[in-house]
C-alpha cells in the first residue's frame, strides 16, 4: 500500500474532508461516484461523511492499526 495524498488543513471538519475529497477525485479523475474504486483510512468521521456523499460506489475501508 501507498498513500496516494495528503493536505495540510487549519482544522479536520466536514468541510475540510469535503474540499480534499473534492480535490482527489479531480486529480485522479475519479468517474462514476467512485466505482471500482477502494479508499483505506482511519475512523476520522468527517472523511467518512465525506467519502458517502462525494463517492458513494467507492468501497471504503478502516485500516486494521486504527481498528484495533
């Protein structure tokens, strides 16, 4: 595995996680809300709300070291 990327924010909100997101589907351009896509992170809630509204057919997944 690879991270793919990162950002530097003032604070971790919803808005935040919405902007990156944003950003990361127009970088990689990611087509069709996210199909065939898989996204691994940890239990930060505002990326989860974020990958639900912006990527909705991508399959997202919690690391194992943040699960345990």
């Amino acid at each position: 595995m690879y991270p793919v990327a990162w950002a530097v924010v003032e604070r971790e909100t919803n808005d935040t996680w919405k902007w990156f997101i944003a950003m990361l589907i127009k970088d990689l351009d990611i087509n069709d809300n996210g199909a065939g896509w898989v996204f691994i992170s940890d239990q930060q809630k505002g990326l989860i709300n974020a990958m639900k509204d912006y990527l909705p057919n991508a399959e997202h997944r919690m690391c194992a070291r943040h699960i345990y």
